[in-house]
C-alpha cells in the first residue's frame, strides 16, 4: 500500500490523502479545498494525482477544507462512488452549492478589475467550478451509516464512525488486504470534543 500526503500536510486545510492498494486500486480520503493562505489559489488547480484515475473517494465530512474540491474532481474526470454517511451527502451538497457561488461571483470580481485595468483583451480568470459543476458530482454518492462494514472489493471494506465534530462528521477505519496480508488503517478526519450540545462524543477506535 501507499499513501501519498497530497493536502492538510504542513497546514490544516485542503484534506486529500492517496491510498494505492495492491498498486491498482486507487482511493482519494477526502477532497478538500485549501483555505486561507496565500498559495491557496495554486494549490486548489493541482492534485499530485490524476482525477481519472481515482477508483474511489471516501468522505470524512462535510467541511469544505475536506469535500471542497469534489466539483472539480468530477469536472476533471473523476467518475467512482463518493462514499460518506447520509448527512455528510446533506451538508455536503448545501455547502458546495455555496462554495460554488462564492467561486463563480470571485471570478466575477477579478475579470471586472482586469477589465478595468486593460481596457480591452484580456485572459478571463475562470471560477474553480460553477453550480452546474456541482449538480453533476451528487448523483455520485452513497450514503453509509455509522458502524456499518461496507466491502467495496476484495481488496478494501471500511466503516464510518461518529467523529463528533459536526452534523455526520466520521472517522474511517479501513480493512486492506493486500496479497497474503491485512491492514487496519484509521483515518480520523476532524475530531470533536466530548460533552457538546446536540453532537454525540467522538466514538474511539480503541484498536488504533
Ligand atoms: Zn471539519
């Protein structure tokens, strides 16, 4: 197995990790967008894997440092299942609707200011993806439940369970089997805090 660090390594947002099993099957863990520091803009146009080539995206939550780049992941090729737990898809598809609009009303903005300062032709800066970018990615997901063991081959199942950070946040425990051996992988996503209103604790993988 490999795993390749391709965001949230060094700093906090832009959450997408690589997961090569048995050198042919190819997960993305999270698809997040990179927020708040200066090489952001950069960051979000590039991957450190080809979209096509995913086989699979796994979900932790809904934060947009963690599904943000989903619209253009499917844009640029990416056509597995998006796996996550049913109010993780909920959330998800109201905040990338927003995310979307914010990207679409900024490139706006910048190709406003360049006509301005150009006074004529000029390169338009495009949005990272539109609404429509957004519509196509929803019809990718499946929704699993907490605590439910789901086999996606014979190489990898996994579970979600509660994380306790928002509204369907999870970590995700991973069953690889590779050649002759089995893996335990545990990727905790966010984590909250116990004894907050409305959420559940964070469920513990005492195994890990
Ligand atoms: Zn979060």
């Amino acid at each position: 197995m490999k795993i390749k660090f391709c965001g949230a390594a060094q700093e906090v947002t832009g959450s997408a990790h690589h997961l090569l099993i048995n050198d042919s099957f190819s997960v993305l863990l999270d698809c997040g967008l990179f927020q708040g520091i200066d090489e952001a803009e950069a960051l979000n146009r590039k991957w450190g894997f080809e979209p096509k080539d995913l086989d699979c995206l796994i979900l932790s939550h809904a934060h947009i440092d963690h599904c943000g780049r989903i619209p253009k992941l499917v844009k640029e090729g990416f056509r597995g299942k998006i796996y996550c737990t049913p109010a993780t898809r909920s959330l998800a598809t109201i905040l990338l609707l927003d995310s979307a609009k914010i990207q679409e009303n900024d490139a706006e903005y910048e190709n406003k200011k360049l006509a301005k300062r150009k006074h004529g032709e000029f390169e338009k800066v495009q949005p990272l993806y539109t609404i429509s970018d957004v519509l196509k990615c929803l019809n990718l997901f499946i929704t699993i439940s907490y605590e439910t063991e789901f086999k996606i081959n014979n190489h990898l199942s996994f579970k979600f369970r509660d994380a306790g950070h928002i509204l369907g946040s999870a970590s995700v425990f991973l069953n690889i089997h590779e050649e002759d051996k089995n893996f335990s992988l545990v990727f905790s996503g966010d984590l909250g805090r116990p004894n907050r209103p409305i959420l559940r604790d964070p469920h513990p993988f005492r195994s890990c």
